[in-house]
C-alpha cells in the first residue's frame, strides 16, 4: 500500500491511550497492530509518551510501506533506544505478511 486509508485516526487514538495513565512496559502489535507500532517509531510519534515502554514486540509485522524512508531515516530518542528492548516475531511459512516482507 502507498498510504494508509484511517491511519491518522488510528494513530492519534493510540497516541492518546499511550499518553493516558501510567504508561506500560510491553507494546505488543500483531500482523496490523505490529505496523501500525513500527510506523508510529518510524514517525517519531512515540517520542511523546511520558514513559516509553521496556519492550516492544512486532509480531508478523511488515516493512509499512507508506513510512519505509521515515523508518530508514528515524534517529528514536535515546529513552527508546536505551530503556527499550525489541522483539521481532516473524513466521517462516506467513503468507499475509512473508518474512522477505518483514
């Protein structure tokens, strides 16, 4: 896909439950999920939370296209890069969203 029919709306209503209460430890995104957390990194739209998380998981991500040069270019605060671990579950056999894809 070349954009992301929905995904301001998509975003700011994560931003917003992200930026509500106490924060959280782990961000879990699975197949949709995990691209809509990779293109809020690659957009620099987590450097807004109070408290970044201590993992991220992508599970079944894929590259998200619309923000590939964001995510080749992002420079992520030292809170994520430091306070934050990354975990990335890809599927040998995932048809929707292959591992040449991830």
């Amino acid at each position: 896909a070349s954009e992301y029919i929905g995904y301001e709306e998509s975003a700011s209503l994560i931003e917003e439950k992200l930026c509500s209460g106490d924060g959280y430890d782990v961000l879990i995104g699975h197949s949709q999920g995990a691209i809509l957390l990779s293109a809020l990194l690659a957009t620099n739209r987590m450097a807004l939370l109070p408290r970044h998380p201590r993992a991220y998981i992508f599970n079944g991500a894929a590259i998200p296209n619309p923000f590939k040069d964001d995510l080749t270019d992002v420079q992520p605060p030292p809170e994520v890069t430091k306070k934050s671990e990354t975990l990335f579950v890809v599927g040998h056999d995932d048809q929707i969203n292959p591992p040449e894809g991830a």
